[in-house]
C-alpha cells in the first residue's frame, strides 16, 4: 500500500490482556494515511512511532485490516515495515472509510500463467 501520512494523533495509552492473565499497557497513536482514492485510519503502536513522519509518503508492508461496525481501518504490527517513496502530492485526506464506498474499476485479462 503506497500511502501519504496525512495526520498524526497524540500518544494514547491502551491496556490489554496477554495470555488471559497478565495485563499490559502500550502506546498507540492513530494516524491518517491517505492517497487519491481516499484515506483511511492507521494505528501505529509504540515501536512504530519513529518509523513514519508527517507529509511523508511510504509503502507499507504488512498491515492488517480490519472491519468494525462497517468501517474499515489498517493496524500496524510488529512485522509491518514502512519505505520511504517518492512524495504522492495532493492526497484524500478526509476518512470515509466505510465498506458502503466502492470504487470499480474494469479491464480485461491479457494473460493467466
């Protein structure tokens, strides 16, 4: 994914539960990345914070998407790798991230191997 990072929140603490018994706290920021056909949230966790700068563009890899109450969102994990790419310009910075959006593209197969 080839993303342009549009905004960065504050550093928000989230306490979950690790093998059922052992409570953890971590760092999260939320972050909108976004590219000509829209934006979309992201959330970085507290290794990933020096990874990524504002008005920076990147590819990212290894990302995991998730649907929730018909929004769709992208999280950072401990694998997830941002290079740094040419800048995207002007990008969709406004999210509207629900699954009711669709874009349709049409073409045709030149080949199957």
């Amino acid at each position: 994914i080839e993303v342009k990072i549009c905004e960065i929140g504050a550093e928000v603490p989230f306490t979950f539960e690790e093998y059922d018994f052992k409570k953890v706290q971590k760092l999260k920021k939320t972050v909108v990345v976004g590219d000509k056909t829209g934006a979309l949230e992201l959330t970085l966790w507290e290794p990933n914070f020096h990874q990524v700068r504002l008005g920076e563009s990147y590819q990212m890899k290894l990302v995991k998407s998730c649907l929730i109450n018909s929004q769709i969102t992208l999280s950072a994990v401990s694998d997830t790798h941002f290079l740094k790419i040419e800048d995207l310009g002007n990008v969709k910075t406004n999210v509207e991230s629900s699954v009711t959006t669709t874009y349709t593209s049409k073409g045709q197969i030149m080949t199957i191997s």
